[in-house]
C-alpha cells in the first residue's frame, strides 16, 4: 500500500489542516505565505498531492508551528513495525 493511504498519512494530513484552522489561516492565506497557488495547499490537505519533508518544513513554518511537535503527534498512529 502506498503511505499516502495509510492511517499516520491521513493523521498528518488532519493535523496539518487542524493547524492552519488554529492559526487562523484560510487556504488561500497559507497559500500566499509559501508563495504557491491556493489548490497547491487544498491539494494536499486532501490528499491529492504528497508533501516531501522539505515542503512540511515550510508549511510548518508558514502556520507558526514546531514540525517536531506535530510529527510527535503522528507517531502515536505508526505501526511498530514499520
């Protein structure tokens, strides 16, 4: 299976959305703080498109947020065995 249909895939996905919520941002205001196309940020909140770890940094950034603290969170839902 690919990792973008595994259940930690889709619980970066809710926190990434989650974070923009919290910080009080609308897709299209991410979008414009990374300097990319509003459907680039609905595409990846839904899973459409696949964040490489250089693009999680900036979007982390872009929110406010510790990326340490989000993938903290992600762990928690990873099979031990992987």
């Amino acid at each position: 299976m690919k990792t973008i249909h595994t259940a930690a895939y889709q619980r970066f996905l809710l926190l990434l959305v989650k974070a923009r919520k919290e910080a009080g941002l609308t897709q299209q205001e991410l979008s414009e703080r990374l300097g990319r196309p509003q459907s680039y940020v609905s595409k990846f909140e839904r899973g459409e498109r696949r964040l490489d770890v250089i693009e999680f940094l900036e979007i982390a950034r872009s929110l406010g947020g510790d990326p340490h603290k989000m993938l903290e969170e992600i762990v928690f839902v990873m099979p031990t065995d992987t």
